[in-house]
C-alpha cells in the first residue's frame, strides 16, 4: 500500500480563495469529483491527503489555478477542466504561466494565461511566419502586438505594420461618414486600442506620426516589401486567397510575420473561400512556418465569452 500523506496551501486572501473554490464552492466540488486525493479547505489554507500520488497530482492542479488566480484571472469550470487536462505537466506549465512577457507603462504585466498562450508565443519566438487561429477573446492580436512592441524595442525590427481586410459584416462602407480613411478607421479600431494598451496612447501615437508604427488597410500592403519588420495581418479569415498571397509576398529580410484569425467568423461572400483556411491547407508542410490552433480554453475574457462560444459551436436543432 502506498504512503499515506499530506500536503498544505495557502491562501493569499479571502478573494483568491473565493475566487479558486468558485461560487458555492462549485469549483471546489468539481475538483472533488476529478480529484482522489481528500480536499479539506480550513480557513486560509487547503490541506490535500492520501496516497503521494494522488496528494501530488491534486498540488500540481491546486498550484496552476493559483497561478491563474494570482494573475487576475477568474477561475471558471472551464479553467478546473483546462487544468485537469493538463494533469502531469502542471508544474512545467505553472512556470510558463509565471513568464513575464512584457511591462505596459502602467505597470500591468503581460503573460501567457493559457498553455495554449504560451506555444503562440514560443512558435513567434521560433519562427518567421506563425498564423493564430482561434475564437474571439483568445488573445490572439493582442499577444502579437506586444512580441511586436517587445522586438521593436528590442531592435531586432525598425518598425511595425498592422493590416487587417475591411470587409463590411452587414454594412457597407460606402455608407460610413467621411473620407476613405474615416471609412476604414473603425475595421482598424481594435489593433488601435492593443497599441494604446501596450504602449500607452501619447507613445502610439508619436511612433504613428513618426511611421514606426503603421496601422494600414490590407489593400495599402500591394506593391511594398517590408525589411526589418514585425508585419501582422489581424482578422485574416476575411481575406480571399488572393489577398493572402499578397500579403505573404510582402516579407523582406529580417521580418517576422504573424497572421491571425477566427475560421468560426468569415464575413467573406457566400460561395468565396477565405484566404486563411487555403493558406493551412497549402502551407501547412513548410518549414519555418507555425500553425497555433487556440480553442475555448484559452478564451480569457469574460467567462461567458466561453460559454457563449461554446453555444454557438455546437449544432442546431
């Protein structure tokens, strides 16, 4: 019979243990229906007994969702099944998750909330070309415009392009106020709001007017070559086969690309194949390419982003 033991954590606060063991307890009863080792939560501490086995898988879990906690996140079903799924390599990943990626001028530091985060960043790290395909509230811009801002800064690149299609969803441009620039601002608005938040907003906009930093419809890409860039294509399921050829062709010596996008959110003509679905499908063999594929465990926006993810992929009836 194996050694009985017993193992103890702390609490930070009344919040983080709120937050850990859920509404009602809810995520506590759930870590109790997947976990074997015994849970006795005794005011700010969590006490784990039984077989070492058991006691050491229920802490390798127990410290991941303390990682999450402790980095704002809130801790949800969904985030008690990541972690259960990820049961055997917690202790890696909770070092990953602890990773400081990058520092805003307010202080907030920046780091991978998901295992699935993580790969994303190592794959641009790793490569010259990463495409990022995942639903909305996955990260999937944002941490592409901060390994942007860090290698600027870094000066491993002298400048950083971000383009996105403006592909009307239900409403046509050509309805929209003002000139042609007004017209596209509002398909440019969310990369706007990421430089704003890692740069802070007098600092975007000084690198815009100096032309560190462009911000550029897809259609503007034609005809450039980007040397010593970090170039992103956001929303690129919306673009059409031929655009992302284009854009691909773009790249010049000592560039990074990454191509991100939401296959679920194709606002492309019925009957017109998006450009990054055909880009998998003939690129995939290369090397020097990545392909990330995020899902609904690396969402980390409001927990009913997962769900109502979660309701509109499943089928009809």
């Amino acid at each position: 019979m194996e050694q009985q033991t017993e193992k103890k954590l702390v609490f930070n606060c009344n919040g983080q243990a709120a937050n850990i063991l859920g509404e009602r307890d809810e995520n506590l009863s759930l870590l109790e229906e997947n976990l074997l080792a015994k849970i006795v939560v005794r005011g700010n501490e969590l006490v784990l007994s039984g077989s070492k086995t058991d006691v050491d898988k229920a802490r390798m879990v127990f410290e991941h969702l303390f990682t999450l906690a402790e980095a704002g996140i809130l801790i949800t079903k969904a985030s008690i099944n990541y972690s259960l799924s990820l049961l055997g390599n917690n202790k890696e990943i909770a070092a990953y998750l602890a990773e400081t990626v990058y520092v805003t001028p307010r202080g907030k530091q920046v780091k991978a909330k998901t295992l699935g985060q993580w790969q994303y960043l190592e794959a641009i790290r790793n490569h010259d070309i990463t495409f990022s395909i995942g639903p909305a509230g996955t990260g999937k811009t944002y941490l592409a415009v901060v390994m942007a801002v860090a290698a600027l800064k870094a000066k491993e690149v002298n400048k950083i392009v971000l383009a996105r299609p403006a592909v009307e969803a239900g409403e046509k441009l050509g309805f929209l106020p003002g000139d042609l620039q007004d017209k596209v601002n509002p398909y440019l608005r969310p990369v706007y709001d990421a430089l704003d938040d890692i740069l802070g907003q007098e600092i975007a906009l000084k690198y815009m007017e100096r032309g560190t930093v462009e911000v550029v419809p897809l259609a503007y890409m034609r005809g450039r070559t980007l040397d010593d860039a970090f170039i992103i294509l956001d929303e690129a399921q919306n673009t059409t086969s031929l655009q992302m050829k284009m854009f691909l062709t773009r790249m010049g010596m000592g560039s990074k690309v990454v191509i991100t996008g939401d296959i679920t959110q194709i606002d492309l003509p019925d009957g017109q194949r998006s450009g990054l679905v055909e880009a998998e499908r003939r690129l995939k063999d290369i090397s020097g390419l990545a392909f990330c594929h995020l899902t609904i465990l690396d969402t980390v926006r409001h927990p009913l982003v997962q769900k109502i993810i979660d309701a509109y992929d499943k089928k009809w009836i």
